[in-house]
C-alpha cells in the first residue's frame, strides 16, 4: 500500500512540475519556455549554471529557462517522464547518455561546439554512427578527496592500497579519539552510500588482471558470493568507527562543513565537494588520491566519464530555443565556470579551467581511468538497489552475503526487463 501511494505521489509531483513548465504542444502560448532538470546537487555549482542561465535570458528576449534540481528523486522522475514520453526540453544524462537516454535525445552533432569535444569525453557521447548525444559540461576524473591537514596531523602517507587506508583509517580515528571520522557518508541522500560500492567495485572486480570478471557480469555468468567483500568492509568501517555514527540520517550537506572544520578525512565525492567545503574554510587543505587497489600487485585507479552534460529531448516544441541554451553554454567563457564551479576538467578542447586538483591531474597523469562500475556492468535501476542495500547492511536488516544474493537477484531481475 505504502508502495502504492508512493508512486502516485511521484506522479502526482510529475504533473504538477508539467502544469508549472507548461511542457507540451501547448506551451507555445506562454512564449519560449525551456524545461531544463539536471542532477547537480553541490550548491555552488547549481548557482553558476544560475548565473549563465541568467545571462542567456538577457541575451534572448523572450526565452526562459526552467531549472529543476530533483536531488534523489532524479531518476525516478525521469523514468516516469520517460514512460509518459513527457520529457524535459533539455536534461542531464548523467552517465547514461546512449545506453537509457539515446532514443529520448536529438542528434547535436551538427552543432558548432560538437567537434570539440575532448578526445576522452567524445566517444563517450558519439556513437557508432556520429550522433552527438549531449553537451558535456565537465568530464569527470574522480579519486578519493582527502583532508591533507588531517593526513598530516595523524602521520598518515596517501594510501595506495585498501589495507594502507583501513590502517590509515584506524590510526587517524584512534589519533583522534573518535573526534575525526575517517569517511562520511549521508543515509538521508542515499546515492552517497553508492559511491563506496561503485568506486571499489573496479578495483575488486575490473582493474587487476587476475581478478577480471567484466565479461563474466556482461554474461550473466558472474558468481556473485565475489561482491561480499565491499559490504563485508563497509560494515566493518562503521563498527569500528570509521563511518560517521549518524550515517543513516545524516545530509550530503553536513559532509563539506565537517571537513572545513577538519573533522573528515577522506571524502568519496566530486571535487564539488571539497568547493563547498572551501566556501565554509577557504584554508581547509584538500588533495586527491587515485582509489587505491584492492588485490595484490595492482595498481590505484581513477574512475571517469560524464559527470555533468545537457541532451536535448528530440521531441521538444522547443527544440530550437534549447539548442541555442547549449550554445551558450559550450562558449569558452561559461565551459570554464561550470568546470571551475565543480572542479572538474573541461569537457570542451581549448578550455582551460583553473581546478583546484590541476597539480594532482599531472601528478597522476599516467593513473588508469576506468568507467563508473555500474555505467558498463549493471543494468538500469541497480543504482538505487546499491545504495538501498547499503543502509540495510548498517542497519544490520540484512548481512553481507545476504547483500550479494540480493544484488544476483536484482541485476537478473532488471537485466530481464531491460
């Protein structure tokens, strides 16, 4: 029941967003209005696309654009609007752009900023036959931020493997006397539990050559029982104390704050996440650290891919109007504050952005980078299985090994729907 009356509310949430924007045929009564939904949580980085928003209306009497910032509620709004054919004119992709989106999103490649794309984010976003799905507003290199006041204070070298940083871990909590938490993860916005398991899951299951099972999870024919070891560790860090005590409540929004007050070490989020954190502590030290290897013999690694992007819905009434929005985005001017704003590279080839982790970008320059684990190996909707499944291993509903049958059951589940 309860499941029941959840979903019409999202559906009821979806018409309302739909009255508001005026989305539809229809629409063309109230003038150009864009839809436009992205997933950006960070608020600095939320407030410059704002900003470049606000200036495309200056510069195009007439045209408006409409933001919406689901948070959590992303996907799900999307898949509804999806099964409705209902969708924003101009929306983020998020990592999905060809294998969930590509039916939903008009061909850019004849736009003039699609030919300089860099050459790790393009084919990225260009498939096989040259269709452009988005504009990409960042690429992502992401590793582990840490708090390089904390490291030093507690003698902790920049861990290489995941036995350094459970040492590393131990050493800064006891140090501390339970004052500093290693990691932070907010149970209130669920998706951040997921970074834990997407991150790791490369190194345990990708990344060394003598525990490879890509094929095995594209086939189906991947022994689960493998993937125990995340949720074994994950629960082992927050009984030990290496996970704020108030996880499965706390917001994403308390992360930057405590680790502008050093009382966090090591941050499995975007570069936005250390902005935020520096708007509180412009002080507050930060660098970044591949994610280190798990199995013997194997080295640490980056994860990468879209982060931020605009697609264009191929059926909006608005077409036209959305595409000169993403014009105005991709000039070398607004490519650089949405870079900047969230710390990332630039999307974009001639765009120089001033990021905060420029240093570590050349220091690990040679760093493998792999896809986000479950962008390439686990269907539509897994997601929010992972991170579901990891509040009930702290909770203690469901045991580790109970996690990974969960997780065999969910991906055959949703691999047959797909």
């Amino acid at each position: 029941m309860k499941k029941c009356l959840g979903f019409i509310a999202l559906i009821l949430m979806i018409g309302f967003i739909s009255a508001c924007s005026g989305g539809g045929e229809g629409s063309a009564k109230d003038g150009d209005t864009i839809t436009l939904f992205s997933t950006i949580s960070d608020e600095n980085v939320k407030s410059e696309m704002e900003a470049i928003i606000d200036d495309f209306e200056s510069e195009n009497q007439g045209i408006k654009v409409e933001t919406n910032f689901p948070g959590g509620e992303y996907e799900n709004l999307l898949k509804v609007k999806m099964a409705a054919n209902d969708m924003p004119d101009v929306f983020d992709t998020h990592g999905w752009a060809q294998i969930r989106y590509g039916d939903y999103l008009a061909d850019l490649s004849e736009e003039g900023w699609a030919s300089e794309m860099s050459g790790t984010i393009e084919p990225v976003l260009t498939d096989d036959q040259g269709k452009v799905y988005a504009l990409p507003l960042n690429e992502a290199k992401e590793g582990i931020s840490y708090n390089a006041e904390v490291l030093e204070e507690y003698g902790v070298e920049v861990p290489k493997t995941f036995d350094e940083l459970m040492a590393a871990s131990k050493k800064i909590h006891e140090g501390s006397n339970g004052e500093v938490t290693p990691f932070f993860f907010a149970g209130a916005d669920p998706w951040t539990l997921g970074q834990y398991f997407d991150y790791f899951a490369t190194p345990l299951l990708i990344s060394d050559e003598q525990h490879d099972y890509g094929e095995e999870l594209l086939n189906g024919e991947f022994d689960w029982s493998k993937w125990t070891f995340l949720p074994e560790k994950f629960k082992e860090m927050y009984e030990k104390g290496y996970i704020n005590k108030d996880v499965l409540t706390a917001k994403y929004s308390d992360g930057p704050r405590l680790f502008a007050e050093n009382k966090i070490a090591f941050a499995m989020y975007p570069p936005s996440f250390v902005t935020e954190a520096k708007k509180i502590n412009e002080n507050v030290e930060a660098g970044l650290m591949p994610i280190p290897a798990i199995h013997e013999g194997d080295e640490p690694t980056f994860v990468g891919g879209e982060r931020y992007t605009l697609g264009v819905w191929k059926d909006s009434p608005k077409k036209e109007a959305a595409k000169k929005l993403l014009a105005h985005f991709a000039k070398p001017e607004n490519a650089k504050r949405m870079a900047e704003a969230s710390g990332l590279p630039a999307g974009l080839e001639g765009v120089q952005a001033e990021s905060m982790y420029q240093e570590y970008y050349q220091k690990y320059s040679d760093v493998r980078v792999y896809p986000y684990f479950d962008r390439v190996y686990l269907p539509n909707g897994m997601w929010d299985v992972m991170t579901t499944l990891g509040q009930e291993v702290l909770s203690g509903a469901i045991t580790p090994e109970q996690y990974s049958e969960r997780m065999s059951e969910e991906v055959e589940r949703l691999r047959s729907q797909n």
